[in-house]
C-alpha cells in the first residue's frame, strides 16, 4: 500500500512540475506548411501531435498549412499515410509571439505481406464448384458448331447474297432464257411451214394408197 502511495505521489508532483514548466516557457503561435521532400508537393491532412502537451492533436488542410499555439521547446509530431514521421522541435529562443516553418516529410514505400484469397472455405465447396463448372468451347468446337449443317442453312437463310453470288444468279437465268426461247423458235409442232409439209406428206401418202388399189 505505502508503495502504490508513493508511485501517484511522484506522478502527481511529476504532473505538476511539468505544468509549471510549461507555464515558464514562451507561449507563441506556431504555423507551417507541410510539403514532400523529393517534389516539394504540399502534403495535405497531415495529422499534427504536440507530445509536450498531453499529445494534444491538429490537423494541416488540405494546402498542407497549419496552426495553433504552443511553447517553445514543444516537440511536433508529423505523421501521415506514406510519409515516415518526422518530429520537429520549436526552438527555445524565439524573441517574437510566433514562428513559421516548412515541414519537409519523406514518403515511404510500404511493401504489403502476398495474400492469397480463396472463395471458397473447404475442399468439398471447391470440388463441387469445380465439376459444376462449365467450360468454355475451344477453337476446334467453336468452329464445328460454325460449319455444321444446322448453323450453314441458318446463314444461307439470313444472310443476304453478294455481288458475286447475284451476278452467277443472273447469267443462269439469262443462259436457260435464251436455250428456251431457240427451242421455242425451232419447235416443229409451233411452225407453220412444218404443218403444210406435214399435210403435203399425208396427202401423199393417201393418194399412193388410191393407185395401189
């Protein structure tokens, strides 16, 4: 008991050394602007720390400027995401009621741990994906279902002719035009001539059959 005593006496007395020394020290207006140390880029919302006082916390802007009071003596905590934290420390000797800085922060590449997701929690899901899977068709697949007999008559009927495929069209027709119109000309039982030959040779005929008799 007498020890636990003693221990939150001396951070009680510790407590209020430090708050009077704090009060000795100059209070002055502290302001900055944060920028990269390698593009001189502003760095913006970076969070600020006084660890003198209780690790009271501010935060820059976005343009990387910021302010608030503190003491001088003060050590400043700079941290954010991608930069190393720096700690900056206001001088002790400062004459006026304020001091402005630059704050240069370099940032830090962070290398992650690989990690490997898998979707499914046990061997059994992942068996019973992996045969419930369909698998896409291959090239040598793709191209029989293109030249089966099925596909060629669904494109013969949508698809429309080219020029090549109209212009064999019209010289067939034209061909079969032109071998009927010389079998219509040269067709005996359509030309007069041949019926009066033909009447001559059957008057002939009757009239042999007349002498004979």
């Amino acid at each position: 008991m007498k020890y636990t005593l003693t221990i939150i006496l001396l951070l009680f007395f510790s407590s209020l050394f430090a708050q009077q020394v704090n009060r000795e020290k100059k209070l002055i207006q502290f302001s900055g602007i944060i920028t990269d140390v390698d593009s001189g880029n502003v760095v913006p919302y970076v969070t600020v720390t006084n660890l003198n006082n209780n690790d009271q916390k501010y935060a820059a802007n976005y343009k990387g400027f910021f302010s608030f009071t503190a003491h001088a003596g003060d050590s400043i905590l700079y941290t954010a995401v991608g930069y190393r934290d720096y700690v900056f420390v206001i001088p002790s000797a400062i004459n006026e009621s304020k001091f402005t800085t630059m704050i240069k922060m370099k940032s830090e590449i962070v290398n992650l741990p690989m990690v490997r997701v898998y979707p499914w929690a046990t061997v059994e899901e992942f068996t019973r994906a992996f045969m419930a899977m369909k698998v896409a068709d291959d090239d040598y697949s793709i191209a029989a279902k293109n030249l089966s007999r099925q596909s060629l008559t669904g494109m013969i009927q949508a698809l429309p002719r080219d020029a090549g495929e109209i212009s064999g069209t019209n010289f067939r027709f034209n061909h079969d035009k032109a071998l009927n119109k010389n079998m219509v000309q040269t067709n005996p039982l359509l030309n007069p001539f041949a019926w009066g030959k033909l009447m001559q040779n059957i008057f002939k005929g009757d009239q042999s059959r007349s002498a004979e008799n």
